[in-house]
C-alpha cells in the first residue's frame, strides 16, 4: 500500500461496501469467482474514493 493515511481512512467504507457487492455476486451465481472479487473491489474503490 502506498496510499498509507487516506488508505486507512478509505477501509472501512471500502470494505464494507466490497463484501455487500462480492456477497450478492456470490448469492446470485451460488458460487465464489474470482473475477466477481475484482469486480466488486473495483466498484467498492469508485465509491468510496
């Protein structure tokens, strides 16, 4: 990581919100996809950047 400070202060957001995205993936398509792990981390950092 080289965002150090902002990078902490983005993480529970950041977190939270990437889980609820990956877990509605993952109950949609009733298995784990790696590709849906991007996905959804990707669009957790959008918002919460």
């Amino acid at each position: 990581m080289l965002a150090g400070r902002s990078a902490e202060l983005q993480q529970p957001c950041y977190e939270r919100l990437q889980n609820q995205v990956y877990m509605s993936f993952v109950q949609m398509i009733g298995r784990y996809e790696e590709r849906k792990m991007v996905q959804s981390t990707i669009y957790a950092r959008r918002v919460c950047e």
